[in-house]
C-alpha cells in the first residue's frame, strides 16, 4: 500500500482568503467599529487587497510568488487592533474585535495553504 500525497487545491484556499477579505471590507459596518475610523480604514484596504489577490491567484497560475502577502495581511489585520488603538476615539465593538481576529487567523492559515498549493 503505497501512500499518496494530495496538494490543495489552490482554488479553495483563494476562495476561503476571499471570504476573509470580504468580511473585512464590509465588517466597519456590520461590526459596529465606532470611533476606530483608522481601523475600519485599514480593514477596508486590506480587506481589498486580499480579494485581489485570491482572484489573481485563481485566474492565473503566475500570481503564485505574490501569495506570500497573504498570511503578512492577514497577521496585519490581528495586529493592527493593538498597532492603530492610540488612533481610536472610541472602542470597536466586541463583535467588531472578535470578527478581525477570527478573519486574521482565517487569512493567515488559509494564506499559508495558498502559498504551498
């Protein structure tokens, strides 16, 4: 019996970076982001870029070498809550700061798969 290894496919990697991205982008105003305008700036933009990339990626095989920003992005959006805080007039809500960690670690695991696949 001999064991065979099966890659990811890189298409459902991508299609998991752009649900995270998605929520990103439209999380400001479903989560309730408040006075943290600078934070919901910075979702919004990396919440873009990573579509981008998960279509580019899915379009085309040579976007391959640029999949490396992924996981980076998606660490930037668990990051930024603690990176962007002094920047807050008020506090994002507690969905708002559980939904961009939940998203950072998706972006981040499912970036590290599109990057091997």
């Amino acid at each position: 019996m001999t064991s065979h290894r099966i890659a990811p496919a890189p298409g459902v990697a991508a299609g998991v970076v752009l649900l995270a991205g998605v929520y990103l982008v439209l999380a400001p105003w479903l989560a309730h982001f408040g006075g943290a305008g600078v934070l919901a700036l910075s979702n919004t933009v990396t919440g873009l870029v990573l579509v981008a990339l998960a279509i580019a990626r899915t379009a085309t095989p040579r976007v391959r070498r640029l999949t490396w920003v992924v996981p980076v992005l998606g660490a930037w959006a668990g990051i930024s809550l603690v990176a962007l805080r002094p920047t807050w007039v008020t506090w994002p809500s507690a969905a708002a700061i559980v939904g961009n960690v939940v998203a950072a670690v998706v972006a981040v695991l499912a970036g590290v798969a599109l990057t091997r696949a």
